[in-house]
C-alpha cells in the first residue's frame, strides 16, 4: 500500500469496483480499500437485477454470477389477491438473482486487472482535509494507522457512509425513511423457481414490503423490509419475516441471516466535494421504491471513476470541476426515475389496507404490453379514479 495515489476509493462493492475500473482503463492509480475481510461478504441485498439493466455493463455474463433467471413476479395484496407479471409485461422484474459473493469479487478482480490495487480489512477511521479539500484518508490497516493520499477520493462505503460523515457532509437518513431489513437464505422450502414474490400490507410488513427471491431449487432469499417508524419491540424487521416463515415455510432450514438498513430517502442534495465524489447507496441513490441499488451503485461507480479522469488530467479536482458527475445522474433516465419514485413512494406508503386491496384487486387481470413503475402507475389511476385526489402530486407523470 503506497502512501499516495491519484484516486482512493473507500469501498469494495459494485459501486466502488467500477470506479476503480474506469479510473485505472484511464490510466490512474488506484486504491480500493474494504472494511470487510472478503470482498462480497457477507451479502446485505436480496441480489436481484434487471436483465436489462446488468447488459448495460457486460456485452457475456459469467454463469457463476447467477443463480436463477427471473422471468416473471407476482404482487400479493394484503387480502391475499395476486396480480402476476408475466414475462411479456415484467420489465425489470424479469432478470437475475445474482450471487453476490461470485459477481462482487469479479468485479474487483476485474478493476486489479486494469491496474488498481485493493485491499481489504482497511478502514477508513477519518478523512484528510485540507483547506476545506479532501485530500485522502485516515486508513487503518495491518495493526498500523496511515494516511493515504489522493487527488480525488470516492466515496462507496455505503448507505453508512462513516467516510462521507468524516469529510463533513450530513448523510443522515430521516427515520421514517430508513427500511430496516432482515433476511434469511432459506433452503428445502416450496417456491416457483423463476418467479419473484412480493407482499404488501400493514400486517405483513408495515409501511414496506416481504420478499422472496429465488435462488435455485427449492432455496431462496427471504426477506423484509419496514418503515423504521413502524419498528419496535416484537414488531421489529424480523418478527414480522419470523411470523411469515412459521406459517409458509415451517419446515424450511436457514442457512444464512442478514440484517441491515436500506435509504428510502432523496438523493444526497450534492454528491460531491472539492476532491470528492460520493456513489451508490452512500449517495442514497438506492431506488426508494423497491430499494434496490446494484445498477445505481454500477452506473454511479462507472461514472464516477470517468469524471474523476477527466478531472485529475485536467489538474481541478474542485467541486465546481466535479459538478458534472452530479449533474449527469441528476439528469440520466437513473436519476429522473428516482426522483419520480421517490414521489411515488411517499403516496403509495400512506395508504391502508383497504385502499392496497382495491388497487390490486384493480389491477390483477390486467394486461399491459410493456410493463414498468410509471406504466403500471398509470393503469391504477385509470381504473381508481378517487386516487386522483391522493395522486395529484404524480399528475406530471402519469399525464
């Protein structure tokens, strides 16, 4: 580990790999440092990906990063009513569930083939500022404590965010806007391979939503995620999963348990600094929706590490050079997508039972030849005209 580099990047996930992949084709010098001990480990999402989506990166994939094909998903109401996304209407549904702790590392190895370097089990413990700049980090590694240089540092440390903390920037998530989530890797329990599953309702998972996503036969991801408001003694992420699987999945054997926090929030209001640039869920660009992040954290990581090139040959590693990373998401098909779930989210969150039953009961024979978020919005407006008057801060988009 060198004392100085031209881009450090604090974070080894997919957000923090592309970086480092796209600053080193560029010719930089690169540091990736992880806090974990393993690269991919251990895995804090339910793993799943647009087909659409993941080609945008790869023209092959690699049959170890999947372990299942999605090819279509089911929403089940509170009543227990199910609207099914077929492989024509699915969109983004239809994709992969990945195997983290495959594809994670591969992306690492990919970025240390283009020349950066990484290492793991070293922690960012501060960040060096200088004259308001970024400068680098306070790096924790091997029983000693150093610092490490850099033109441009890269935030990718996650929905934490300790590093973006230390550099001064508020990455606070409102409560009400955190899921806290809890999931099991599940094995010998009955599920429909291919299809992903989806429950909503306020006794099911308040104010978010369960999950099942498959990963082979007979074996799945089974998680949850609820408001952090609706989080408290006996009815916390886990209680609520706890009860699904003693009533779906009694003699289902876990293999692994994850818990955590996911950003259901805004977007950082600036996601850069002088000598900064701030990526994927630690720049609360997870989808507030569903709160996925693989793609974000990719695009945002990719993007990242080409700016940061442009801007360190250019010799300005200032906030007003790396302003243009900030815009080009803000104002990529990513970013106008959050911004509009984001809206979409804080309607759908409010409603009861009751009004979740209607809507899907509204829905569940319907057949759109293109499925997405805004078409199927749109759809539910058409068939529920009192959501008007809930909706009419969506009207733009649904329009």
């Amino acid at each position: 580990m060198k004392s100085e580099y031209d881009v450090l990047i604090v974070g080894g996930g997919p957000g923090g790999a592309l970086a480092a992949k796209a600053a080193s084709e560029n010719g930089l010098s690169v540091c990736i440092i992880e806090k974990r001990p393993a690269i991919g480990a251990p895995v804090r999402c339910a793993e799943g990906i647009g087909e659409d989506l993941i080609s945008e990166f790869f023209d092959e994939l690699d049959p170890k990063w999947i372990s299942t094909k999605i090819e279509g998903a089911k929403l089940i109401s509170p009543d227990n009513s199910c609207f099914y996304l077929s492989p024509e209407m699915a969109g983004n549904e239809v994709g992969y569930v990945l195997d983290r702790k495959f594809f994670d590392r591969d992306l690492i190895w990919q970025a240390v083939e283009a020349g950066a370097e990484c290492y793991v089990k070293a922690r960012a413990v501060d960040a060096i500022v200088e004259n308001g700049a970024i400068k680098g980090a306070i790096v924790e590694y091997a029983g000693e404590t150093r610092e490490i240089r850099a033109s441009i540092t890269i935030a990718a440390d996650g929905v934490e965010s300790k590093f973006s903390r230390y550099c001064g920037i508020d990455t606070t998530v409102p409560l009400r806007e955190l899921e806290t989530c809890a999931q099991y890797l599940m094995t010998d329990i009955d599920i429909e391979e291919g299809i992903t599953v989806f429950y909503v309702g306020r006794e099911v998972a308040p104010e978010g939503y369960l999950w099942i996503f498959p990963k082979g036969k007979r074996t799945a991801n089974v998680g949850i995620g609820i408001s952090g408001t609706q989080s408290k003694n006996g009815h916390r992420a886990k209680d609520y999963l706890d009860k699904y699987i003693k009533e779906h999945f009694p003699e289902g054997k876990t293999i692994e348990l994850i818990a955590g926090g996911v950003s259901a929030c805004e977007p950082l209001e600036c996601t850069v600094a002088d000598g900064l640039i701030i990526v994927g869920d630690a720049a609360r660009v997870s989808d507030p929706i569903t709160g996925g992040g693989i793609y974000n954290a990719m695009y945002t990581g990719r993007l990242a590490g080409q700016i940061a090139s442009k801007c360190i040959k250019s010799g300005d590693f200032s906030k007003d050079k790396l302003m243009e990373y900030d815009k080009t998401w803000r104002s990529s098909k990513m970013g106008k997508a959050l911004e509009r779930n984001y809206q979409i989210k804080e309607v759908f969150v409010k409603l009861n039972d009751k009004q979740l039953n209607s809507i899907l009961n509204s829905v569940s024979n319907l057949v759109m030849k293109e499925f997405s978020t805004l078409t199927l919005i749109r759809e539910i407006v058409k068939l529920n005209p009192k959501l008007l008057k809930e909706l009419t801060s969506l009207k733009k988009y649904f329009e």
